[in-house]
C-alpha cells in the first residue's frame, strides 16, 4: 500500500500547492499521519480517551449521586425524528404469532432499518471518521473496513462509561434560549460559562455544551437539521487540550455547523476523533438539565456492542 | 370489540371444555383478564415494576459502589451470534463518503437491518406478549398494534433504570458450571442460594439468575437455542411476590425452555410480562460476575427510547 | 372462526345501519360473500383472469408482431421515483469484494429494501386488496396471511403473460394532453375512444387506459401522487363485462381517485382485484406508445415469482 | 487516479513476478486494459451484446412462435431458496390497513430486503464484475460506484431482450441427469451436442447450457450452492466468438466451479462480462424444457429498471 499512500500524497500536494499560501492563516488544516501517530495512548490504541474509564473515574462519578435524581438526555427514536438526508428510521411490526398450547401465548416484535450507530442521541466511534483514509491512530480504512463493519476501532470495543458531566450553558451565558443558527462558540465563551457556574475541569470529564438547539428537535425538523451553532477549532483545541473522555452537544454534530471557514467540513470531527480520539456525543436532549441548572453530576452512558459499527445509538442519563 | 371478544372466548371454552379437568391439577392456566385488571400500578397503567424506578431506589444503588469496578454484562452484538429463527442481524457498511473540502474528511456509518428490541442481551417490554390478545393491563393488541409499532406499552417508556442488583447463582448453589439443559429452577434452590449468599431480596430489585449457560454463548450457539434450564411456573409465582424491579437470567428466555408440562408455552413470559408487569432481561453474560462471586451490586440499564418497540436490545452493567 | 366472522359483520350492520338509506342510489357498495363466490373460474380458484393465458392466446399475440419493434412501458426504478408514503426504495451498494486469485476478480451487488411488490410500474395480485377482510374468492385474511407472505393468492402463481393488448388513448379522444386532475372516465368515453381507433375488445384483453398522467413522472411527483384522473365504478363494471386478462393504467390506482364520491375509497381496486378477479397493471409509461398512436400491440409482462406477494414491480413492453 | 492505477499495476507486477513462469501454459491470464478496450461497441458503449437487440433479432424470435406455448425459465423468490451466504431474502408482511369508507377496503404489502440483483433466476450486468478494478469498456469501480448504485453500466440499461433461444443440452449429449460435480464441459461437449440437435449457433442468440443441475434446487439446496459442472475458460472463448446476446445456464454462477485451476476464480465472468460485453443468465430453471427437448424457442426476458444495479433477478419465458 505504500505506492498507493505516497502517490495519492503526492496528488494532493501538486492540487492544493498553488492555491493555500494565502488562505494558511485561517485554514485549520489536518496534521500529517507523522506528527499524531502513534496517539498519546500508545500504538494500536482503539479507546482514545475511552482509556480515562477506570474505577476511580467511576468512583468520583457515583460520589456525585447525592439524591438519585435521574435526568433523561435522549430524544424518542422514530421516523419522524430529525434525520440526516442519507439516514433512514423503518420499523415493521411483525404480526402477532400466536402460540398453540393452553396457556395462547401471543407474540411480536419488531424489524428496524436504520443506521443504528449513527441516530437520535448518539455516540461517535473512530471508525466513522477519517482524514483522507487514515482515521485515530492511523488506522487506514482500506485495511478495517469490510462489507460488514470495522476490523478496528469498532464501537464495541467501549462499554459503558461513567464519568463526571460537566454542563457547559453557553446559551445561559449569553442570556438567550437559543444561540444564533451560524453562532461560533469560542474559547472564552467556554471559559466564561464555567466561571459563572463555579465549575472547573478535571482530566476525564464528560463535557456537554449547551446551545439551546435541542429544543428545536420534534418542533422543526428542517432548521434543526440544516446547521446549528457549536464550538470551532479554536475551541475543539482548546477543550481537547483539557483531557476530557467525551465532548457532548445538542446538536446533530456538536460544532457548528457549517463552519465559518468554508475551506473545511466539520473540521471538529477530525480533530476530537481522529486527531485525539476523543468521542463524541451528540443530539442530546438537555433542556431538563439546563431547566434546573444541573451543572455537574454523574453521566452514564451505555454505548451498545455492535460489532464493527462506526457509533451507537444512546439513551444517557444524568445522576444527581 | 365486545362482540368479538366475547365470541373468541365462547370458541376458546368450547374448544378446551373437555379436555381440561384431568390437566387441571398439574397445569398452569392464565388467568382471565377481570382476575388480573386493573394491576396493582393502577388501571391504564404502563410501567408496571417500572414504576420501582424513584430516586430513593437509584439512591440505595448508588451507595452499594465502593470501588467503582464495572462488569459488562452484554453480550457482543453480531451477525454470528445465536439468533431465534425468526431474527437477523445484518450488517452494512456503507461505502466512505470523502468530503471535498481542504480537511479531506471521510465518512462512514452502516446500515442495519434486525429486530433490535430481541436480539443480544435484552429488555422485554410489555407489548411483547399477550394472554390470548390482552397485554398487561388489558390493552389489546388489536387496539395498540400498528403496522410500525405499538402507540401503548412501548419500550420508550422506561427509561434509564439503577437498582440494587442481587445475583442468584443457582449453578454455584448446585456445584455445577452449567444446570442440566432442562433444569427447572425451584422455588427450594432461589431461597438456599440466597441464604448461601448472606442475602435477601426487598422490593424493587433486580434479579438475576445465574444457570451457567451464557458459557455457550458464541461457542455453541445451536445448544443455547435449543432450549435451556431456568425457573419455572412455581419460582416465577414466588419471585412475583417478592416485588422486584425485574427479572433477568443468562439465557434466551431467562425461564426453563421448553417448560416441563407439556401443555404449555413459556408461561412465566405471562406471569412476568402479562400478569405481573415485570420485565424480563434475557440472554445476560453473566461469566465474570459468577467468577468474581459478585452478588450485590448497582445494577444500571438504559432501554433504548425506541418509540412503540416491544423491547430494546442493551448493554446492562453492574457496579460495586 | 364463524363466531369472529358472525360477529363482526353483526358489528358492522349495527353500524351502518341507520346512515346508509340516503346514500344507497350513489354510492358503490361492495357485494356480500355469497353474492360473488365461488368466482366464475371456480372455487378455489386462484388465478382469476389469469385464466386466459393459454396457448391460443399467445399465439394471437405473437400474430400481431410485424415489425420487432418494442416499446417499454415502464418507469425507472429509484430513490428518487413518486413513493405512496407508506413505502421506500432504499439501495445500498455492497463494497466491492476483490477475490483473491491470479484473476483479481473484483464483485459488486447491492441489498434494496423495498415494498418490491408495489412499487414503480406494478402488477397487482390478490392478496393485495379485500372487502372487509375476504379476498377474492373468499379466502379470509387471517386464513392466509402469515409473517412472511400470504399462503393463498401469492404472485407467484402468475407466470408470463402474454397477450393482445389494446391502448384506450382516452387524453387523445378528449384533444389532451392531460385529462383533468379528478377526470372520471365514462363508460361512453370507453366506447368513443374505441371507436376513434377502430378496434374492439376481445376476452383476454390487455386493457391500458391512457390518461396522460404518466407525463407526470419524475417531473412532478407530488401531484403525481396526490390523486388522478381514472376510470370509476362504472367503467369498471363495463370493463369487467368484457372479460379482459388485465387493466392497466398511467397512474398509482389506474381508477380516478379520489372517487368522486366521498364515501367510498378506490372501489375500482375492489371490483376488479376482489370481486372479479381481474389484474391491474399500474404506473405505466405510455408516453412512447400514445406518441407512436400503436393502439394494438402483443403485451408481454414477467410478474416474478415472488413466493406470497401481494403484487410485482415489472418491466412491461408492448411489441407490434 | 494515474498514479494509482501505475502504482497498483507495478506492485501486482512485483507480487507475480517470479511464481508465474511456471503456470503461464494452464492459467487463464486476465487481458490488459488496452488489449480490451474499447469494446468491439465502442468506446463509451454500456450496452455491450444488449446491442444485438433489434426489431430483426425481436422478429426472427416471434417467428419461431407457432403453438404458443409458454415454458417458465425461473424458479419461485422465497426464503428457503439456495442463497450465496453473503445474501439475504427477508420477506415481512406488513399488517392489514382497513381503510375507514363505506367499502371498508383492506390493503396488504410487503417489505423485502434482499440483494435483489443478484437472488435466483437471475441476470448479471456489467457492473457486477471487474478486472482488478476494471469494468467492461474500462470503466472503472471508483469513478462509478456510490452508497446508492453505478452510476455507468446498471442494469436499467437492458430492457426487455427477445431473441432466438437454442437450449445446448450437454447432460442429454452424456446421457446422465446431471453432469459430474466438478465436469467442465469442453468445446467439443457444445459443438457435438448442437450437431446432435441440428441446430447451429447464430450471432445474437440467447446460448442456454443445460447440465441438469437445476434438479437440485429445492431438493438440496446445500450441494446446490457447494459448485457445479460448467463451462470452463475455452467453451466460454469459443462461446464468446459465436457473438451470442447472452450466455445462459442452469447453476449459480453457469460456469465451473471451482474452476479446475485454482490460480482462478470464477475466470468465465470475467471473459464474458468484463472482457466481452456478454450478460450472464443464471440459475435457470430448465426441467420442463428438457424433458419437452425443445431447442430452439423464442426467449423473453425482462430485466428491471434498477437504476445503477449490478443484475436483475428475472422470471424468463421459453415460447414456441
């Protein structure tokens, strides 16, 4: 595969040499295999920073559950939900069977077709996303993918995570329901939001950021899909810089989206998965949280193990 | 409806009018919908031991994590696994999208076709099964049934659940790695192994049997179909009483498959299901927790919120 | 199931009974079991015109091929063709597999999910419509409908067929492109049109109906949908009269829909599938074929041997 | 993509360099993109054989049209047929709606998800196979293969073909019902067999191989899929110099399988539908024809319009 790799190298240099000089400044611009592989968890890693679950971890979580509260942070999995245009939601109940002896016991169930890592709430792996084909820790997709799922980096390799959430209310901070549709979050944002909660953190957390888009979810389903306000580059480094197991949001991607710079597509992918592997989760329902200002609790999180899938869908909670 | 209600009836007491009085002794019958309506939860119900689920319940689960160790109860989701003959699992991997922008991103997700609410480890709702037609509660399929899905008893109702989990490790009770294939489980062997463990059971909680036969699982999926030891009507009637949140096991049907008496099909699916509105949590891995003799631990299980399913494929874990 | 059967029609005089006096001179009301079985092919039957696929038949087609040319009748099959909202076309494109040996064979296929019976330019069988719940021939739904097909009255019971087919270029008679969204073509617009081209119908008859509706395709597609001109209850019953072999159509239902008369829903599909027998062929392209004015052609058309289907997608061509 | 192709091609070079001397008198050797391309139809051409398809080909078939007898070619679509492993054929049958009008008309369909390209009778296009990543006329996988279908070379392309069949029985020619598992049927086997039925090849033809094989299907359908007898590289070379429409046989792949020389792999798909442009006809079902010794007929087939599928499953007819 080498003649492949250093030929399509070559091609994309000739491309794009003419043209970047002048858009350098701005551009963020994904780093060559050489300067993020191995990752900072070794060679042939596939947790990332899924390797941050650990008793401790789980231990500073359940210290938090001080009253059992229990907030729900997913939305209804239906047809009618928001769904990406390439993405499908079919169920098809499966007529009663009827079993014969004394006791008729009638039977059903139910055949879905979807896209069940990648629906409603839902958790990203680091097989679905790459930079050109080489994806977190330099796996490249030509040697993990098959007809039926990933050889590496498969959802199935997570189980479930307990760790402390961290609610980040941007929209709070800035006094308004919902941030504006194109809104950037930045670093300072971030930064803010936290002093005004009394809240630092700590290696390890689950970061969630609130924007105010999940209340447009089952309201109206073509803004909620057609891009939203998120964190950027600057903040994506900037939050990866501080270690966390997970960065949560209430939109489709949690970035925004489209990015300001039109030179990149949802560039906060490639740096949270591929870059640092760290997960994303996303289309979160947090508008009980926010409403009762939880700003800190125990998130659990059950990723399902689907073998080889590239996400999970996820019905997380908060615990207070 | 009446009209047709009253007329299968009349058809059901004609048929089995005179085959029954020398049966009656030894089998179990389902008992008519005015012997069982409104439940206990009260008429229109539809969470049944569900409704366990309070704070103070998640409370005394979160004060049983000392260490903050995890044990992954789910088996892996995956086209090889063992599936009833009526089920599937396919898996598609959708071919990389590669995004144009100057950050190259690719793409990948996967289709799935499959009953996710019964296939792997998983979480039997209410709509799952019915005496004759009536469900728990005595909402009739032909009044909730949709060609996609049920608009009462749905999965989506339950939500994240955390309870204090006690495991019954019947094998180890008997001194065996797995119980004899059509073992069934007394009401004698759940209260010796309990008393062997130093514990009791108190409403609201999750119990777990242990019959050894997830050692099957993935290394002789024919014999894990075929039929498998667990309780029966008797330990179903008594674990009823106990008031529990739920009822789970290592097999596909957590009761003895096929049931000793002849005349009758899975019956404590409708004890359990119908009758008594207590989940069942089949098909549980549950090697590690029996070698690390873990019999008291925070149970947590979030359903996924799958709109007018029967049940959820999940992903439980216990935590001490 | 006399009792359930008893019953419900019970249920059902009891419920229309005082509202139907005033509306028995308009409106269409389906026949009483008793009225239209056995069918005249017999009982038991399940072929229905079908019947008049016989040799002599063929061969009188075969007669009519003069030239070789052959025009297709029917329409692309995609994501992206009009869709009744209860059905989809999902394709997904299996990656390529590249086999090993010295040949380097590389192989590609795709999985499609799809209402394969009923959608694009589709034949209809009888499992696919019923008064109340009695097909043609009387057999009952619940007699005959399983988990995975209907054990009576499958498509598969078809086979080629091969006729006279005869184009009614009703739009043409009218100087249209178009008939008129709710246009419902008369039985004098039948016989006009017939005689305009010269011909008449023979038992055994393919019979098209053209509308123009067709044009609609692909450019329009929810008008398409939204309802159409087409024959009513009155040219249907003539229709039938002259004992064809099939009638088709340029539209979803071939009859006008909505029907005229509000009380009634596409009786046309009860007339012909349910109480005579007779298949409907639906979504024709007839553009080419109204163009050319080939009014007499031999039809061939291969229902596939999908084992209880309720119809076939099929790929019709008129041959002169 | 120069790069890459040069690239792939020298690493494919280097792998075979030094074992091939050895095995270049026995092992079929794939041609060289420039030593087939353009095809004989010309550059750019999709249709390859398709092209035989004309009014003089339709009317030399009609013409040997003289009882009208019908002989169905395919066998029944259903769950419980011989499948390739990688395929699927699910069938669910969704639940009655019963519309609310006065004619209370009951609506049945179904759901399927299958390859439906490629399952049972069926007929391959162009974009099924490939040399390396080469298609017939060079097209190649990467710049027409989507998430959804090909965008060159799908099977809609096709339409109806009718042209002269002639039936080479080779199983008649040996005497025996079936040919040896494993028997590669020669070039003498085809030219002694037609001379034993007077009947000469034409250009344009529809060539069907009968090797009894299809006695099988239904019956054991696990030997069925195991391999077959066939023909081998030289039959098919000569086959293919006859200029035939398409090649048709009674065995999953028409060919010899596992080809005698285990250098190769299936190496008759690539002559015909890369190297050649000549469609593949499989798993015909050719008892009755047999037993009839009809030879020579008038074959219809129909291929669907999948937009961008690599096959259609097909129901073809025999007519005399």
């Amino acid at each position: 595969m080498r003649v492949f790799t250093i030929g399509v190298a070559l091609a994309w240099v000739a491309l794009l040499g003419f043209t970047t000089s002048s858009l350098e400044a701005q551009t963020w611009r994904p780093p060559a295999d050489n300067q993020r592989c191995p990752s900072k968890w070794g060679a042939g890693d596939e947790r990332g920073a899924g390797n941050h679950m650990k008793p401790a971890t789980v231990l500073r979580a359940a210290q938090l559950i001080k009253t059992g509260e229990t907030i729900e942070l997913s939305h209804m999995l239906a047809a009618d939900m928001p769904l990406q245009s390439t993405r499908q939601f079919n169920v098809h109940t499966k007529r009663t069977v009827m079993n014969q002896p004394s006791n008729r016991r009638g039977s059903n169930e139910e055949l879905l077709t979807s896209e069940v890592g990648q629906i409603g709430t839902q958790f990203d792996g680091f097989a679905h996303q790459s930079i050109e084909y080489s994806h977190y820790n330099c796996f490249k997709t030509d040697e993990i993918a098959t007809r039926t799922g990933f050889t590496k980096l498969g959802i199935e390799k997570v189980g479930t995570l307990m760790t402390r959430g961290v609610l980040i209310d941007v929209a709070a901070l800035k006094g308004v329901d919902i941030l504006g549709d194109s809104y950037e979050i930045t670093v300072q944002d971030l930064q803010l939001a936290l002093q005004r909660q009394n809240l630092s953190l700590q290696p390890g957390d689950a970061v969630i950021i609130n924007t105010g888009w999940s209340r447009l979810w089952g309201k109206d389903n073509a803004r909620y899909m057609k891009g939203n306000p998120g964190i950027g580059v600057a903040a994506a480094e900037w939050l990866a810089k501080q270690d966390p197991m997970l960065v949560g949001g209430d939109s489709p991607p949690v970035e925004v989206n489209p990015n300001p710079d039109p030179q990149v597509s949802l560039p906060v992918h490639q740096i949270m998965l591929v870059v640092n592997g760290i997960h994303l989760l996303e289309n979160l329902k947090l508008d009980e949280l926010t409403g009762k200002k939880i700003y800190e609790f125990a998130l659990v999180l059950q990723p399902l193990k689907l073998r080889g899938f590239s996400g999970s869908t996820v019905a997380p909670t908060a615990i207070r």
